[in-house]
C-alpha cells in the first residue's frame, strides 16, 4: 500500500493564520483543548517562557558549519554559543556545558548530561559577556 501526503490545515490559537501540515509529519503542536499553535508561535511562547521563568530545557546539536548552538524542539528558535567546555560526569560519563546569550542580550548557562543525547538544562545567569 502506498502512503500518500494528504494536505490538511489548522488555526494557530496565537497568530490566528492557517497553517498547512502533512499526514507524514506536523507544523505545528497540539495544546490544551485540541488548540493548535504553529511552530513559529513555539518560539514566541518559548522566549516568553525563557524571560518569565529563568529556566527552559533546549537542545544542543551543530549547524551547517559544525558550530555548536542551542534550540527549541522545532528550531524556530536558534541561539549561537559563545563557548563550551566539555569534561566528565560520575554517572553520565560526559557533560558538556556552554554558554549563549538570548535576543535581549542576557547570558544564559546550559549542561547537557551524557553521550546520547541533546537535551541541554538552561539558566539564566547574572553574568555579563563583552559589550
């Protein structure tokens, strides 16, 4: 049997806009209600939950050129690193920090724990990076 792409569309309950999404895949998430927000909409609610919460859970992988950088789930949302260190864990056997500054400029601390995954815990600090 073969699969086809049949091209269905939702409401983003944020931006209102209709968005088309794939039966082979998504645009966009389910919430409270059967509401759907878009994925451009995720980043608009992840940064407000960035600044409101101090605290958020990204992912760390390499962009195009192998340089590290952290994002939300569906990459609407991209921070640069302004640096890492890597070392060792006692029960992960690897951690890797790093370091990146948000869209207003305040530096946020990530530790991603162990080999498999991409997962990064993030802070907000009170340190300051250059001017």
């Amino acid at each position: 049997m073969e699969e086809t792409d049949v091209t269905k569309t939702f409401v983003c309950v944020d931006c209102e806009q209709v968005k088309e999404t794939q039966t082979s895949g998504g645009t966009g998430y389910v919430i409270d209600n059967d509401d759907r927000i878009c994925y451009a909409c995720c980043a608009v609610r992840d940064v407000a939950y960035m600044a409101e919460n101090k605290k958020i859970c990204l992912y760390l992988s390499k962009d195009e050129v192998d340089r590290w950088q952290v994002t939300n789930w569906p990459g609407t949302l991209t921070f640069r690193t302004l640096c890492h260190s890597s070392g060792n864990h006692n029960f992960t056997g690897a951690r890797r920090d790093v370091w990146f500054k948000d869209r207003q400029g305040k530096v946020w601390w990530g530790v991603q724990y162990g080999h498999n995954t991409q997962v990064l815990h993030c802070t907000k600090t009170v340190q300051k990076w250059g001017r």
